[in-house]
C-alpha cells in the first residue's frame, strides 16, 4: 500500500500493520506539529469516519492508494472564528434570506464542522449562540450575541497572530499594573464589587496566557525552554494558581485582610514577573513585537 502525504510518499514505520494503524500514527504525528488530519483517500474515494473504520483493517502490505492531507490547527481555527462571525454578524441584521430555520441550520453546521477545535469555554460560547439562534425573534438578538462575538473576535486576532497578541497582553498589564493594589482600599470602603472586578480582570488576563500559550507553540515558540524568573512555566503557573486558589478562599471566608495580602504581596509579583518575561520575548504591544 502506498501512503501520501499533502502530496509526499511516507513511510509510517509500522511493518505488519494495518492502515488503522498508519493513520493513528499519522494522526499523532500532526498532532505533534500542531496540524490535523483533513482528508483520507483511498483509491481516489474520499472517506468518510464510516469508511475510515470500514476500511482501517486493511493491511499495509497490501494493495492501494492512500492520500493523507493535513492543515495547521492554526489556519483551521481562524477559519474556523472568521466564519462563526459573519453567521453571528447576518443573524444580528436579520437579513438572512433562509428566514429563521436558516440561522439555526447556518449554525448547527458551523458547529458540526469546527466544533472539535474548540477548548471547552469556546465550545460553551458555541451552545450559547445556538440556543439564541433557536429563538432569533426575541427581542435584542443582537445584543445577545454580543458576548459570542466578542469573545470569538478576540480567539481570531490570538489565532492569526499570537505573537502580537502576547505583547498586548503584557502591554495590558503594563497600563492597568496597580490594579490589584487598589483590592485591599476598595474592600475597606465596602466597593466589593469593584473589587472583584479587579480580580476578574487579572484572571481573565491570565487565561488569556494560557489559550495563547499552544497557538505559540504552533508557530515554533519553545513553550517548555521558557522561564520566569528562573522557573519553568509550568513550576511559574504551579505558584500562581497557589496563590489564585487562596485567593479565592479569602473571598469565599469573607477575609479583607487575606484577599488584599495575596492580592498585593502574591499575585501582583508574579504576574509582574510573568508579563516582563512575555514583554521581553514578544516586545511590548502594537508595533513593538520582535
């Protein structure tokens, strides 16, 4: 059996194997180097999961032409954003020709072609826009959707360029840094409210690092030689979650004195540590990437 792929003879290195077999390999391959398995042919057919399983005993030894094609995650996911939008942007109009059973329809099959390239929260935002779209004649459809498509603005500027997306990032953190600092002055002036939003922000803006964390690591940054001051990310995030998790145990007591000491003398320097390592590797916000 002869395999290709995007074009390229391969061999899989699986002697005695079946053709499951090599595509398991080759799926774990792309994988590895931040693509995904778009396409399997077999004598010309294009197959489908069905036929892939139907036809996954064959033996590599035997007979046959299999093309193999692969895509970046990457160019899949900004696909993937940059037509979930212009869905969100006809169904906030209301000028979708196909009437209401046309936004769902336009939806569903958004979802059931790029669902799978989703991380979980994205996924939520997926269902959120579906169960709008179920009832696109309630009032304020748009502003509804706001909240998807903001969001998933946002994934397509981090999947295009995840470079930049760094850099504003700790430029974010440069202009708002003090922020934390104000936690223990507004919980002693009862702003709780303005308060958490603090916090929410410092913890939005760090689950903005991890989501761009594996879009780097496609275009070729070495997530793991990475340090912040000294540590390995993954050692770095161990003591900052420690300090996120207490965080949210001083809030769930009710401690003003607790939230505003690891707010201040915990959180702060860590993400300052954290954000000067990014602004250093990446450059510092629009125009200033390296």
């Amino acid at each position: 059996m002869r395999i290709t792929l995007n074009g390229n003879g391969i061999d899989i290195g699986t002697p005695g194997g079946t053709l499951g077999d090599a595509l398991a390999a080759l799926d774990d391959m792309a994988d590895k180097s931040g693509e995904v398995l778009v396409a399997v042919r077999f004598d010309g057919k294009e197959l489908d999961a069905e036929g892939v399983s139907r036809e996954g005993s064959r033996p590599l030894d035997g007979p046959g032409e299999v093309e193999v094609l692969t895509v970046p995650v990457r160019d899949l996911r900004t696909r993937a954003f940059s037509s979930a939008i212009a869905a969100l942007d006809l169904a906030s109009t209301g000028r979708d020709a196909a009437g209401a059973a046309g936004l769902a329809k336009t939806w569903s099959e958004w979802r059931a072609a790029f669902e799978g390239l989703l991380s979980a929260d994205e996924a939520s935002l997926s269902e959120w826009a579906a169960k709008e779209l179920a009832d696109p004649d309630a009032p304020a459809l748009a502003e509804r959707l706001a909240p998807v498509r903001k969001a998933f603005a946002e994934r397509l500027v981090e999947s295009e360029d995840p470079e930049r997306a760094m850099a504003e990032a700790a430029s974010t953190w440069t202009a708002k840094r003090g922020t934390l600092g104000e936690v223990p002055v507004l919980l002693q002036t009862a702003r709780d409210r303005d308060a958490m939003s603090a916090i929410v922000f410092c913890v939005e803006l760090v689950n903005k690092v991890v989501r761009l964390l594996p879009e780097l690591g496609r275009r070729g940054f070495d997530v793991d030689a990475f340090t912040v001051d000294g540590a390995a990310l993954p050692s770095f995030f161990e003591g900052l979650n420690a300090s996120l998790r207490e965080l949210m145990s001083a809030f769930e007591a009710r401690d003003a004195v607790g939230i505003g000491d690891v707010a201040l003398y915990e959180l702060e320097p860590r993400l300052d540590a954290l954000f000067a390592a990014f602004a250093a590797r990446f450059g510092a916000g629009p125009g200033g990437t390296k």
